[in-house]
C-alpha cells in the first residue's frame, strides 16, 4: 500500500465514523468501533486494488531501540519481520479476529460486535487464525533452513 493510500484511507475510516456517528453507543469502547469501520473499509481498498495494482507487504520503517546491543536489535527485527509475514499469509477476515484478540486484547463477544458477525464465528476464526499462523511461522522457518 502506497503512503498516498494510507493517507486516504484514514482520511475515509475518520469520515466514516462521523457519518455513522450515531450508531456509536457510548457505553461501549470505542476502539473496536472504529476498528470494525477500518477493517471493512481495507477489505473493501483490498479488494478493489488487488485487480489493478500489486499490494507488497510494507513491513515498516521503524528503526529498532538504540539501546539495544546489534544482535540484539537484528534478532528483534527479524522477529518482527516474521511475524508481519505470517500474518500476511493468513486470510483478512482471520487476520482481523486474531489482531484484535491476541494483540488489542478485545473480548471475542466485543471483536464479532465490531465486525458485526456472530460470536461463534469470531470464535471460529480465532481459532483457525491461530492455527494459520503456527503453520505459516514454521513454514518461514523452513524456508530460512
């Protein structure tokens, strides 16, 4: 995805949730909220650029702590680049649950509200996420071999 992309996306997830401002309940947090919009507006960008341009994973320019001894900031940022592989590897709909469970650490009942799916199939897709990225992290782990 294009910087130029990112920008707008934003741009579109922010005007998104003013417009459906008032489907917002208050007493509810509103992270997942704005998640649930963010991941349906990428799954729609996705879908749309898939046929007209290649997507290559954008791991991040981040640069690792300066307070870290070389080796270690190396193993961290392959680490980091593993991880950010595997998960490309897994289905979007997948990838979602298990980002918003295992990493944001949202309840499942709150992560199927925010995608508007049901619990069990939340729960479905945690699960299989899972399994998923075991799969692809010791596949990468093949391939370095």
């Amino acid at each position: 995805m294009a910087p130029g992309d990112l920008e707008d996306l934003t741009h579109d997830v922010f005007m998104t949730a003013f417009r459906r401002r008032d489907t917002f309940d208050p007493s509810r947090p509103i992270r997942p909220w704005l998640f649930g919009i963010a991941f349906r507006l990428s799954a729609d960008f996705k879908r749309l650029v898939r046929h007209s341009r290649e997507t290559p994973l954008d791991p991040g320019e981040e640069s690792p702590d300066g307070g870290q001894a070389p080796d270690e900031a190396a193993a961290l940022a392959q680490d980091r680049q593993l991880v950010l592989v595997a998960l490309s590897r897994i289905e979007l709909a997948r990838r979602a649950v298990l980002i918003m469970h295992d990493i944001e650490e949202l309840p499942v009942p709150q992560i199927a509200e925010a995608l508007d799916i049901p619990p069990g199939t939340a729960y479905s897709r945690l699960r299989a996420a899972r399994i998923d990225f075991g799969e692809a992290v010791r596949a990468l782990r093949q391939e370095e071999v």
